[in-house]
C-alpha cells in the first residue's frame, strides 16, 4: 500500500485551514497580493483536505520515502500556520498599540500615531503575502510529484465510514475499568510466587553474589508478556521485608552511566533531593550511592533493561557493594542481559489461551454467553489467538472490542483486518528502535479517533516510565490545538476526557497517584507515528516538539538547541535550567520551566509572541519582566508552589490567559492593579488585596466583579487591615461566581496594617457572601460575629469540609447536613457543635468554651486539643480513630463500639 497521510498531518492541515479562514473573515486590510494568495493556498488546502479524507489513512503501511514526503507536508503546514499566527500578532499588538497612544494624544498631533501603526501594518502584510507566495510555491512541487498523485489516486475509503476496523458505538460505555496490579493478573499468581522464592531464597546468601552482599534475580520475556507488571506485585509485596527501602527505576536503553547514577541517586534520596544538587562526577555519585545503599538492606527494580554497557566497573561495584541481603530485581527482554548480569532467572511464558480468553472477557466487559448468543465466540476467540498470550496486546484489543457494535460484520472486520499482518520492514532504519511494535496494538490505536489519536502520540515527548501530570498534559494539548473546541464545553473539560478514555481503552496507565504513563512498547509506538517532529535532547530542522526532561546535562543541550536547530521547535520542555535564551524559539506555544533555578524570566520571553502556555511549577523564579505583557496569545501562565514575590501591571495585557496558577506561592506579596482585564480568566487560585507600591497601584476587591468564569477553588488574602471597603467587596460579586466550588477569606492583618472593628468585620464578610453551590470553604483571622448568610442550612446544601482559624467571636457552628470534614482552630469563644449526621472527621484545637460534643453518628476521625473546658463526649458509634489532648475537664467518655485507635 502507498503512503498516506497520518493523524498528525490531518491535524495540521485543519489547522492551518481553521487559521486562513479566520484571517480572511477578519477585518483586516491586506495588500491585494497577501489576499490573493491565501485564497489560493485556502482554496489548496479544501481540495487537500477533501481528497485526503477520501483516502484509507494509515501511517504504519508507510515506507520511509513515503514518511519522508509526509513529512516535508507537515512541515509547509506548519510554516504557514507560523507565518499567519504572526501576522495575526503583529495587527493585534499595532491595533493596542494605536489605542494606547491614541488615548494619549487625543489633542497632540495624533497623525503620528496613525502614520506609524499604518506603516507597520503595511510592512507587515505586504511580507505576509510574500511568504504565502513561497508556501503556494512548495505546495505547488509536491503536488506534482508522482508520489503524492500516487497518495491522492488511493482507493478511497468505502461509504460505511466503519473503515478496516469496524464501528464504533455512538456512545462507547462510560467506565474506569482497567487491569490493577493489586491483585495478580490473570495467570500470574504461580509465576509472582516463584519469583518471589527466587528473590528471597536463602541460598543466594552463600552464593558468590551473596557474599558481596547484594544477589540479583530477572524477569526475562518479550515486550508486553507483563514483566514490569509482575515486578510491580513483587515489589509491593515486599513492603514487610524492605519498608521504605524499596526503588523503582526504569532504565531503558543505552542509558548514560552518569545520568543513570543520577537517577537512582534521586530515587533512594527522594526525601532529600536538594541535597543531591551539585553532585555530577561519576566518582562523587558513586560514593554517595555507595552510602546510602549500605545503611539498610534493599530492593532496587531496574526496570526494561536493554544491554549491560553501562553495567561494568564503577555502577557494578557501587549496587553490588550494598548492605547484605539486599536485592537487585531486574526486567530485561533478552536472556544474554540475565546472563551476563548474573541474576537468578524466571522466564515469563505467554498466557494460556484460556488465560488470554478469559482476560479478554475481562477487559471487554462481555460474557462468554452474550457472545455465543450473537454468534460471536468464534471470531473472538480467533481475535485472541492473534494477541499471542501477551497482556497488553489482549488488553488493548479487549478495550477496543469494548467500543464496538455486537455485530457479525463489525467483529469479522477486526479479525481480518489487514494491521494483524503488519511487519516493520527489516530495511526500515526504524525498524531497530521500533521493532516490538505489535500489530494489536496498532488497532487499538486505529481504533482511535482523530482527535485522540493526537493526543496519544503527543505523549511521546516524554521520556520512556515518566509519570506525567494530568493537569500538565491537559495544558500541552490545549497549548498545542490538538483539542477542538465544543459548542458549550470547555476544552479542559474535552482534554479531561480524552485522558479518561484512553485510560479505558489501556493505552494510558493510571499510576496510584493518579498521574499516567505509557507502557514502553505503546510509547514505541508513539514515537514511531510521531516521527521526526518528536525528539529528545537535541532537536533537528524538522523537530516541532522537543523535550529535555531526563537528559543528562540539560543545559549544555539547551545551549545547543539555542544555537539554531531548534528554531521551529513549538514545544520545549525542561526542568532544573538557571540559564536561557529564547531568541531562537520565536514559534513556541508550550513552554516548561518546570523547577528552573532563575530569579527571573529574561526579557527574550516577550519574543514569543505566540506563545500559548508558561509552565513555571515549583521555580525560583522571583519576579516576571515587564515584556511578559506582549504575550497576548497567552492561556496558561503557571507558577504554583513557585518563589514569585510580585505580578506586574503588565500581567493585565494578557487578554486570552485562562488559567493563572498561584497554588503555594507563599513569596507573593504583591499583585498590580490589571487582574480584573483578564476576563477570560478560569483558574485563579489565589487573589492577593494589595496596597499601592510606590506609584504602581496594587490589586483591589473590585477588580473581581468581571472575572465572571471563575471556577475550582479560590483563596482571597489581604481582606484585613482597612485595606478593603464594603462597597467595593459587594462589586466584587462574589456570590454570582456560581462555578466555584472552594472558597477561602482569609484576614490576617499585617505588622504594619491599621486594626479592623468587629463591626467593620462582619460587614465585610456579609458582602463577601461565597456563592451557594461550594464544596469547601475556609475563614481565617475572622474577628467578627457570625454574618446573616454564615452556613445558612437551606442553602449551602452541597458544603462538604469547613474550616474555621483563629475566629475568638465565633461563639457557634450551624448544624450543616452535608457537611463531611470540619476543621475549628482557636475559636476560644466556640461552645457549641450540634449533631451533624453525615461528618466523617472532625478536628478541635483551642476551643476553650467548648463544654461537650454532641452525638455524629456517622464519625469515624475525632482529634480534639486544648479544649480546657470540654467535659463530655457523646457516644459515636462509627468511630474508629480517636486522639484527644490537653482536655483536663473531660469527665465522661462515652462507648465507642467500633473504635481501633486511640491516645
């Protein structure tokens, strides 16, 4: 079969089109050549874009010339879209720029003004139809190359719309279903005893491994027989033998031995990483390791390991230097790594066919009787023979069949499928690092839709077992306009989906924290789609997406990059940087800073004008430059649990942020006046009341009042010290924000600050009534008497957790029959907590008044503290933890039938 364009083209193309159309809709003027010519590159991209959908897509028939000429398309789609998005920019900015000055000049001499925006907008457009020109130019020659002719006069695709792999339900069943490794996997409880027996026989003591101290036992079989997953049952099993001193790092291949030091080093010192910082020599982590590993025995997971190049000399004699009885597991797929590493060997077998038949079962939800009674045992159990025993293969296919019609047409087209033959090609320079691509799981993936076939290879920017954050990877999609827009919906709510229904379909692995992660062969196969615009550590002329997550000296690569390779990149991730220049990355929609080690952003950040998403988690990052406002594109700014201190006014420029992240910053203490023009605004997780700094006005309550798409959760600081007035607190229409479910006032009054009435309290808190639908709501440093709406029964029906700080007039707490977690610190004035049925935990700290709790049938956690005046408790009958402290009053404790803990 001839080449034919793949997801990642079919998404460019669509949005390239979706941005020439929106320039020709716009109300721009274009010089007649800049206008010509996008309509006819318009014009070529419908008759692309049609003939394309006439055609049976599937990348992985592709030969390599046939990818290569895939690939100089993409890349004319994505230099045009570059080109427009630009162009686009400049208008807006000369358009604010004109409506800045103009405000400025309405007496004096506004013709410069004018002269000069018109100017640029000319020189703009008139180079925007240049460079479109060239565009039609390039698409003109491929075009005629007898190749894409070839690619256009493929037999098209049959009316069903079903394709090769059949249809798909209209709705797939809503399910979180997915294969757990709580429990032993179907056919695996035998083989995770034996390794088991394997590890901790004691026989290895006296053998010539034993005696160094260290033995070493593998998993050997091939890619997707469930290695990592039976590592993963012996290594929480073994929590009793090893406690904390249990590791798991994934090694992969041909690591770099310094690099590799490194990460082993991070995971033994998880609780001191900072310590680590500084310490690269081979020698000098050798040592370090050497330490730390001969303090207790351990269980070290080296998991995927392809070859033993890194193994000999220095790494060999610092693990197998560790303290005796510790154990080296090890998941490889070659048996000559088992060998020369000297380990103990369990080789995996595939699955029994009835282990694989009943683990399809499993995972496509189906009984064997449903299937027999529409005549479809037989071809199921004909799909299972081709997943070869092999779990993850049984899996996908199994989450694919899950998705399809019960039918006989439907179910034979997956059995005959033409993917279950495909091979990579022995000549194919992929074929070495791709090579355990299955063919199962090549359908799962065509299964996929459009939409999500994107978001899955997108993934394999990441480095193989990164565990990747869902919220992290719902920007990057955003960022990068994989996720359409829905009528109605936003596309967070979309990319949420998605990840849910690739968690379904076993293409996304769901970690106990709740991050994901790619199996390494589905990550081959990612990668393999993706092609050259994905690449790791060093990027090339057509790398679009490129990732320095993992590498081994990332400045040094980041330097390089700098230089010229990566000047089309438009996603750059990295963490740990202290120097960068940006110059180079004009094109960028995505950048992680995640952890970087600078004061402060350089200047060159106001180049990337299209810049979508600015990820600075965790960085040390101080303080923003002013040119932070020209990035008016940008959606998402975040710097949680960064070391910001302070938000320029220019931050008001940014008309199209969606989400501003300050979860943990605990250094912020000033935000400018400019908050409340970031309408768009979704996510706002802390807003700072602020008093002017020097002539820089600081933010105010009001400011809130536009800031109408507000939802999640909210903290508002600095409400104390005459800094905010009623009237302005009632603007702020705090009640109205009705997508908010987590509230926090907070009216701590500095050193510094004037001293609020309790009187002026109240008021405040009556205009800042949170709106009716919350989840959780939490008042701190509140010094006034309870307000008219305060946890009114009728309507905070949905209020799940309180928390109540250092409140000395709150004298009680209404009886709310939602409410789950109740949290009271200091509130001395505190004496009475009615019954509340449905209260799980409650926490009582410095509540002095309080004489007795009243009966929580349903409590199961009560932990009460210097409440010197508390006399009883009531019976709790589901109570299971109690802990009560510094109550020298208490006379009378009544039964507690289910309790377990107590002090």
């Amino acid at each position: 079969m001839v080449m034919v364009i793949d997801t990642l083209a079919e998404t460019a193309i669509s949005n390239l089109l979706g941005a020439v159309t929106s320039l020709l809709k716009e109300k721009v003027d274009l010089i007649r050549n800049a206008k010509d010519d996008l309509r006819k590159l318009n014009r070529k991209l419908e008759r692309l874009q049609k003939d394309l959908k006439a055609t049976d897509c599937k990348p992985f028939f592709s030969t390599e010339r046939d990818r290569d000429l895939e690939i100089e398309l993409k890349d004319i789609f994505y230099d045009a879209q570059d080109i427009i998005e630009e162009y686009q920019n400049i208008v807006y900015l000369s358009k604010r720029e004109k409506d800045s000055m103009t405000s400025l000049n309405k007496v004096r001499k506004p013709w410069i003004t004018l002269c000069s925006c018109f100017k640029e907008h000319v020189s703009a457009s008139y180079q925007l139809g240049n460079e479109i020109k060239k565009i039609n130019q390039r698409l003109d020659e491929i075009e005629n190359d007898s190749k894409m002719v070839d690619l256009l006069n493929t037999t098209p695709k049959e009316s069903g719309g079903g394709g090769p792999i059949g249809d798909e339900h209209n709705n797939p069943p809503e399910t979180t279903h997915h294969i757990s490794t709580a429990q032993p996997p179907i056919g695996r409880a035998n083989d995770k005893e034996k390794v088991k027996e394997l590890l901790f026989d004691g026989s290895t003591e006296n053998s010539v491994l034993g005696r160094r101290g260290v033995s070493i036992v593998s998993i050997v079989g091939q890619g997707g027989i469930g290695k990592s997953t039976l590592a993963k049952m012996v290594f929480k099993e073994a929590e009793e033998q090893f406690g904390k001193h249990r590791w798991w790092v994934c090694v992969s291949d041909k690591p770099n031995r310094t690099g590799l030091l490194q990460k082993i080093l991070k995971e033994v010192c998880k609780e001191s990483e900072r310590e680590l910082e500084g310490i690269t020599s081979l020698s000098d982590l050798c040592t370090q390791l050497q330490s730390e590993l001969s303090k207790s025995r351990f269980l070290l997971v080296l998991d995927d390991v392809w070859e033993l190049g890194w193994w000999t000399g220095e790494i060999e004699n610092t693990l197998m230097g560790g303290a005796k009885a510790s154990k080296i597991l090890i998941t490889s797929r070659n048996v000559e790594v088992s060998q020369g590493i000297g380990a103990k060997m369990h080789k995996l077998p595939e699955m029994t066919f009835e282990e694989s038949w009943r683990l399809f079962l499993d995972v496509a939800l189906k009984e064997e009787s449903e299937l027999v009674s529409h005549n479809l045992k037989g071809i199921g159990e004909r799909i299972v023979a081709k997943c070869g025993g092999l779990p993850l293969v049984i899996q996908t296919v199994g989450s694919l069949m899950r998705t399809k019609r019960m039918t006989k047409a439907v179910w034979e087209s997956i059995e005959k499928s033409e993917i279950w033959e495909w091979k990579m090609p022995a000549s194919s320079p992929s074929s070495e690092i791709y090579g355990s691509i299955l063919p199962g799981l090549m359908l799962s993936y065509d299964g996929l839709s459009h939409d999500l076939k994107s978001c899955f290879t997108y993934c394999c920017i990441y480095p193989k077992d990164y565990e990747i954050e869902k919220g992290s990877l719902v920007k990057q999609w955003v960022a990068n306009g994989l996720i359409v827009q829905k009528k109605g919906i936003d596309v967070e709510e979309t990319a949420n989906k998605y990840i849910d229904d690739l968690i379904n379909r076993c293409l996304f692995e769901e970690t106990e924290y709740k991050e994901i992660k790619l199996h390494d062969i589905l990550h081959d196969l990612a990668s393999y789609i993706g092609g050259k615009e994905y690449t790791h550590a060093f990027a090339t002329g057509h790398t679009r997406h490129l990732s320095l997550l993992g590498v081994y000296d990332a400045e040094a690569a980041m330097n390089y990059n700098a230089l010229g390779a990566a000047n089309k990149v438009r996603t750059l991730l990295t963490e740990y940087l202290s120097l960068l220049e940006l110059t180079n990355f004009k094109w960028l929609r995505m950048l992680s800073l995640i952890s970087c080690q600078m004061d402060e952003l350089p200047n060159s950040i106001g180049c990337l004008s299209l810049l979508k998403c600015l990820d600075l988690f965790r960085s040390q990052v101080r303080r923003l430059p002013k040119s932070i406002g020209k990035l008016c594109n940008l959606q998402t700014l975040d710097l949680s649990f960064s070391q910001i201190e302070e938000l320029p006014e220019e931050m008001g420029e940014l008309c199209n942020l969606r989400y501003l992240g300050l979860k943990g910053t605990a250094c912020l203490e000033f935000i400018a006046e400019g908050l409340g023009k970031l309408t768009n605004l979704r996510t706002l997780h802390k807003f700072l009341v602020c008093d002017d700094k020097g002539d820089t006005r600081g933010c105010s309550i009001g400011e809130l009042k536009d800031l109408k798409k507000l939802r999640g959760e909210l903290l508002i600081e600095g409400l104390g010290g005459e800094r905010v007035k009623v009237i302005d607190a009632k603007k702020a229409q705090l009640k109205e924000k009705h997508e908010l479910n987590d509230v926090e006032l907070k009216f701590k009054v500095g050193e510094d600050d004037k001293v609020d009435s309790a009187s002026e309290h109240k008021n405040l808190l009556e205009a800042l009534e949170p709106p009716h639908g919350i989840e959780r709501l939490g008042i701190y440093d509140y010094e006034g008497d309870r307000p008219a709406w305060f946890l009114d029964t009728t309507n905070y029906v949905e209020l799940q957790t309180l928390r109540l700080e250092r409140c000395p007039l709150l004298a009680t707490v209404v009886g709310i029959q939602s409410l789950e977690k109740l949290e009271v610190r200091a509130c001395p004035t505190l004496c009475e907590l009615p019954s509340m049925p449905f209260l799980k935990s409650l926490e009582v700290n410095g509540c002095n008044g309080l004489k007795t709790l009243a009966n929580m049938p349903a409590l199961q956690s009560l932990e009460v503290d210097k409440c010197g005046s508390l006399e009883e408790i009531a019976e709790m009958p589901a109570l299971r933890s109690l802990w009560v402290y510094g109550c020298n009053m208490l006379k009378t404790l009544a039964n507690m039938p289910a309790l377990e803990s107590s002090e």
